[in-house]
C-alpha cells in the first residue's frame, strides 16, 4: 500500500491534513509508527482534530481518544 503522508511541521507541533477519515486514521497510524521508529512522543493531550463537517467522527492513536473541535 501506498499512502502519502501530508503534515505541516513548525517548531514542535505537527499538523496532518487528510480528505477523508480513512485516509486521516492510515496517515496518523504512520505518524505514530515514525514517531515510536524514532523515539518520539506524541502529547495526546494536545493532540485534537478539526471537524468542521460534523461527522462526529471517533479516531484513537494507539487507544488514545483523539478530542474533536470545531
């Protein structure tokens, strides 16, 4: 499979843009395996999606609950 992984890096945040909720959950199951790969941690805490279409979409990383925002 072949995904490309589109992501905005500033400083020590990172953004993931994706058109839909699967390609969104495959793009951050390969942001988090790079990160584990490297030894980098995601602050879940911080971590939230933007739901402007109001799907009301539930995703997790690694059983953490993404926090949706509007």
């Amino acid at each position: 499979m072949y995904l490309k992984l589109f992501v905005l890096l500033y400083a020590d945040d990172t953004v993931v843009f994706a058109m839909s909720e699967e390609t969104l959950i495959q793009s951050l199951n390969l942001f988090s395996n790079y990160c584990n790969q490297w030894k980098l941690g995601i602050n879940y805490d911080k971590t939230c999606l933007d739901d402007r279409a109001n799907r009301h979409c539930h995703i997790r990383i690694e059983n953490h609950r993404i926090e949706i925002v509007n």
